[in-house]
C-alpha cells in the first residue's frame, strides 16, 4: 500500500511538473495595440544643418502620414525615438553618439528635441549608431508592428568598429528595417555603401539634396486651422508637478512649427485634432482622466490646474465634462478643413511645374513606411 501511495505521488508530481513547465514555454501573447516604431538617427557633423532643418519641416507631415495608417480598423500607436552620431561634442568613447530620446509617444517632447538639435564636426560610424538604437531601444516583439530605422548621413557607411553588415542581419532577426537616406547623389550614395545597407535588411535607400528649400504650398485653409488649433490649446488643463510645464511646451513647440512656416504649424495642428494620436495623459487633464489614470475628485490643490482651484467635486466634473466636448467639437472643425486643405494640395501640385517632385527627408521617410506598412498588414 505505501509503494502504491509512493508510485501515486510521483506521478502527480511530475504531472504538475510537466503542466508548470507547459504555462512557462507558452508564447507571449501579441500586443493588443498595434504600433508603428521609428528611430531616427541624424548625423550632425558641420554639413548637415540643412539635413536638420529638413527633419523640423517635415516631422509633422511624418506623423501625419502615419496616423492615417489602420490595423484592422484601429489607428496604431506611434513611437519616434532620436539618434543623433558624428558629432565631435559627444564622447569618443561613445563612438560620437547620443541617444536624445527613447521610443516616445510625447510628440511635443520630440519636437522640442528635434529642434534642439546643433551640428559640429566629427567622426560618422553608422554600424555603431544602427547598433546602439538596436540595443537599447525597447523595440516591440509582435512581427505585425512596424519597426523602422532611418538614417541619415553624407560620409561612407561602412567606416568606424562596428561592420554594418553583422548590424543589419541583427536587425533582420527582429524584424526591424533598415532605411538609409543619403544627402548627395543617388551614385555616390551605392559607392558609399548607403544602399548596400539598406539592401541588406530588406530596407529602402533614397538619396536626396539635403540644402535644398522645402517647398511649402499656402491654402486657404491654414489661418482657420491656426485659429482653431489656439481654442483647442485653451482645452489643455496641465495637473501635478509638470502640468504648467508641459503645457508651456505645447504652446512653444506650435511657436517652432510656425518658425518653419505657417504650413509646418498647420500640419502640426492637425496632429493634434488626432485625438488617439496626440495624447498626454501624463500632464493633460482630459486625457488623464479618459485613461482613468487619475481621479480628479482626489487630486489635491496643488495638484490642480489654477482654473479648477476652490470648485466643488461636482463643479470640476462639469468642468472637465464642458472642456472635453470643446476639444472634440475644435478636433473636428480641424480634421474636416484638413480635409480640405490636402485637396487643395494636391491640386495645386498638379499645377506646379517649378517645382517637380524631388525626394526630400520627410518624403523619403514618408514613402518607405507606407510601403513597408502595406506588405505587413497596414491599410490606409
């Protein structure tokens, strides 16, 4: 009876045993919200200051592009995370690299960043930068995401420690593109090896004329977009510790796209009609409380914007509830003329004969993640 009893346990034991081990090696499930990932990565050594300028003109109309990307109906969350490399102010034991941001969905953060950016003299190691943003970025594990490097550069790809080829192969492993926009000739750019390093990762290559002037097409549309972009600023409540300065960032950072020119802030407008695409929760009133992150009842003074200070729990909820449909009713207004405006756009460009169609940053960029987005799944 006991060898009976013995025998028992054992085989309860190893039944359990085999089930545990069965919960551990099942797969990770896919995440439930699909993302698009790019990581830009800028040479800014001396000659790339109109690289820079191109990449300021255009980050609105890049993400613009991507927001009009689907999964199955659902708009994908973006994340944009900054590299910049051959700069003589960064440390040479770094391989003259930084990264300036993570993976981000902080779009004004991202501006601010982007035109932050200043250009010196040095040594360019694009292995060594495509390894670094391979390495340390938090890059999703779900194969129907689309993950996507960019980088930028004038000087051959295959110099400093790090062979670019062994890069490329790690990346293919995860699934993630390389693309690679080289600011001179398209022939030079294959002596270099630029479109080598591409081809290598199932990438794209472009070359473009990073001194060349973006043109900007002026509609009828961009003062009423402007106008309607400042009363969806007056929707934005900043809470807790960072409120006032994230909300001074957001008004900065529409000062910067207007220093571009005044389609560079309607495009950035735009966005921020894009309620499931520009949102921040982490300093935003609204969007704290529809991502139950907070509970304004439990929010204390200080934590308060100013306008909300003093007023009962049921005067802040009617508050909140008055300032949420504003901001739908501006977003709205805004989606509907931007409509419009890209109408008009593209009948204008039709006419355009001055200026014909040339590969830029944000066209280059623009135009391999609506390729790559397709062929893994994406519509439009």
């Amino acid at each position: 009876m006991k060898k009976l009893l013995l025998i028992s346990t054992i085989i309860l034991l190893s039944i359990t045993s085999n089930q545990g081990q069965t919960n551990i090696t099942t797969t990770t499930p896919p995440e439930s919200k699909k993302k698009v990932q790019v990581a830009i990565l800028f040479d800014t050594s001396n000659s790339m200051d109109g690289l820079i300028d191109q990449a300021k003109s255009r980050i609105w109309s890049i993400v613009n592009e991507i927001s009009n990307l689907k999964y199955n109906d659902e708009i994908p969350e973006i994340e944009i995370g900054l590299y910049h490399y051959g700069n003589d102010k960064l440390p040479m034991t770094k391989n003259y690299i930084e990264q300036i941001l993570p993976l981000t969905s902080d779009l004004d953060l991202i501006s601010e960043k982007l035109f932050g950016l200043k250009t010196n003299g040095g040594s360019e190691f694009c292995g060594a930068v495509i390894q670094e943003s391979l390495n340390e970025l938090n890059w999703s594990n779900d194969t129907n995401n689309l993950k996507m490097i960019y980088i930028a550069g004038n000087e051959s790809f295959n110099q400093g420690p790090v062979n670019y080829k062994e890069v490329c192969a790690n990346a293919s492993s995860k699934n993630i593109f390389i693309n690679t926009i080289y600011c001179g000739s398209y022939e030079n750019g294959i002596r270099e090896f630029w479109k080598d390093g591409a081809k290598c990762s199932n990438g794209d290559y472009f070359n473009i004329d990073s001194d060349r002037a973006i043109v900007h097409y002026k509609t009828p549309y961009d003062e009423q977009i402007n106008l309607y972009n400042d009363s969806l600023n007056n929707t934005y409540y900043g809470y807790g510790s960072i409120g006032k300065r994230k909300k001074s960032l957001q008004l900065l950072q529409d000062s910067n796209a207007e220093m571009e020119s005044i389609s560079v802030k309607t495009e950035r407008a735009i966005v921020k009609s894009k309620g499931k695409v520009y949102k921040n929760k982490n300093w935003d009133l609204i969007d704290a409380v529809e991502e139950e992150e907070i509970d304004i009842t439990k929010l204390t003074e200080n934590e308060l914007p100013d306008e909300f200070k003093g007023k009962s729990n049921s005067e802040k909820k009617s508050m909140l509830e008055k300032a949420k449909q504003d901001r739908k009713k501006y977003q709205k207004i805004i989606g509907d003329l931007a409509v419009e405006r890209e109408k008009y756009i593209i009948n204008e460009k039709k006419k355009d004969t001055e200026n014909p169609k040339e590969d830029d940053f944000g066209s280059s960029v623009n135009e391999s993640i609506m390729n790559k987005a397709k062929k893994i799944g994406f519509d439009k």
